[in-house]
C-alpha cells in the first residue's frame, strides 16, 4: 500500500476529490454510526483539507479550520478512517500530521476539537486534554478537548 498525504483549500479541490471525501464522510458518520445529520455545514468552503489516498481510494481525512469558524481556537474536525484503512496506523498518522498543518497553515498554538467521547483516550495520546463536560450531538456523547502546542 502506497500511501499518499495532500492539503487542498476548498478551491483546490477535484469534483472527484470532493466526491471521496463526501462519500467517506457520509459512510463513517451517517451509515456506519447510524447518526442523521447535515454533514453539509457550510464551513467545508474556509477549511483546509487534508487527506490520505491509496492510489483512488481515499483512507483518512480530517478538516482544518482556523480560529473563529468551529471555535474560538483553530480546529481539526471530521476526523474518519475509512473502514478499509483501520488498524493500520493510519489514523495516528493522520492526527499527527493534522497537528503539524495546523501549526504550519495557521501558526495555531492551541487547537480545539469535538471529540466523540469513545476516542478521549485516543485524542489524549496526541496531548489533547478534556475542557468540556459530555454533551450530547446528533446523538453521540461527545467532550471538547484542548491542545497547547509547543
């Protein structure tokens, strides 16, 4: 498996490209969770996106903001491996390398996401530290989590 990483503004991005990422994002979160929601948030347009393709096959993805879209921090959000793409260190991969973008793209120092709280201890081994109660979304329990990065 070759592995290939690439960061596009919205702009950038190939009708196919926007394709994969809309379809992995709607196969994870809506299917595979069984959670009805509008993926569709009108913030796809000022993100950063940054994926992880096998030749055609998209296998990860995550969403970069800047402060003051997502919230008052820069953010990473729809984080999703696809299922083809787990356990294989991919996903480890990619919250690494979404760290190291935010910081380049945005001089981020610190970053905020909405995590589902079943992945707290995976968010945590990045540095990410719960700053939220649970609250519940689209019917998933969810914390949000702080990195201060240095």
């Amino acid at each position: 498996m070759e592995l290939t990483w690439s960061l596009k503004t919205f702009n950038d991005l190939t009708a196919n490209e926007l394709y994969h990422i809309l379809r992995l994002r709607s196969e994870v979160f809506v299917v595979e969770q069984n959670c009805v929601f509008l993926d569709a948030d009108n913030k796809d347009q000022i993100a950063h996106h940054y994926m992880c393709w096998n030749e055609n096959d998209l296998l990860a993805y995550t969403r970069l903001l800047p402060a003051g879209f997502a919230y008052e921090h820069v953010s990473i959000g729809r984080v999703v491996t696809s299922p083809r793409a787990r356990n294989l260190g991919i996903g480890k991969l990619l919250m690494q390398q979404s760290i190291e973008e935010c910081v380049k793209l945005f001089n981020a120092d610190i970053i905020k996401i909405g995590a589902q709280l079943y992945l707290k201890k995976f968010y945590e081994s990045f540095g990410f530290s719960q700053s939220s109660e649970i609250y519940v979304e689209d019917g998933i329990d969810h914390i949000e989590m702080l990195l201060t990065v240095s």
